[in-house]
C-alpha cells in the first residue's frame, strides 16, 4: 500500500467519508447514484436504470 504524506492521507480520508455519506444519503432519499465499477460506470439503488446512456461522443459503435 502506497504512503501519503499525512495531508494527503487526511484529505483522502475525508473525500471517502463525504462519498459515503452522500451515498447513503442517497440511499435513504431512495435516489440512485451512479459509482465507477470494474472500470464502468454503474448506477445502483432500487430505482436505478439497467442500463446507463452514454453521450454521444462516447459511445461506440
């Protein structure tokens, strides 16, 4: 595991708790949040899309 200097370490600390409050946040809100997964993006939640539209520019075809 990489060693942060103890801002960095502080900073990434707190970037995790405010991601993980507002996913819970959102949670109970009963909001879907799209998060980053296996390297896609995913949406989950009860009322979350099965399948995510990409922009125009992305896409492949």
């Amino acid at each position: 595991m990489s060693q942060f200097s103890q801002d960095t370490q502080k900073i990434l600390d707190t970037l995790r708790k405010v991601a993980a409050e507002t996913l819970e946040r959102k949670r109970r809100l009963g909001q879907y949040a799209v998060i980053w997964q296996d390297g896609e993006s995913v949406a989950i939640g009860e009322d979350a899309p099965e399948r995510l539209i990409l922009p125009a520019s992305k896409q492949q075809w």
